[in-house]
C-alpha cells in the first residue's frame, strides 16, 4: 500500500493532464531498476531498487492528503489502474 500511496502522492504533484504520463514512466523506471538489481545484486543509481515506491521517491512529491478528495481519488486510480494493466 506504500508504494501506491507515494506514487499516487508522484502524480498529484504534477498537472492532472501529465498523471498518466508520469505513471508510465514510474513503471519504466522501476521495471529497469529491478531488472538492474536481479542482474547486478545492486540498486540502480538512478531509479533505485526495482519498486514503485523506490522509483516515486525521486519525483518531486505532494504532501500527504489530510482527506480523500476526488483529485486524490483519481490519483490513486491511475495508480491502481496501470497496477492491473500490468498484471494482465
């Protein structure tokens, strides 16, 4: 649920029109950074261990919500949405 949350919290700090670009190059980069980890038994210098939360953490971030509004909502299914995208 971390990394959902920092990922989603990614893509509220940017334009509601670039979240879903934003959220492409999240998975990009930790699909890398866990393909360099597995290969190399390190983290990726730029993009981290390989997790989503790893990969968040180097995008610029909004604070954490103090209440579930409909933009935070949307944020989250972005998120949730490209989560179920790649597992199918």
């Amino acid at each position: 649920m971390a990394d959902i949350e920092i990922a989603a919290r990614a893509l509220l700090a940017v334009d509601a029109e670039a979240r879903a670009g934003v959220m492409t190059e999240l998975l990009r980069r930790a699909d890398i950074a866990d393909r360099y980890r597995k290969k190399l038994r390190r983290p990726h210098v730029q993009f981290g261990t390989g997790t989503l939360m790893s990969a968040a953490s180097r995008f610029d971030m909004a604070p954490r919500p103090t209440r579930i509004s409909g933009e935070v909502q949307r944020a989250y299914a972005i998120v949730i949405n490209a989560l179920g995208d790649q597992s199918a």
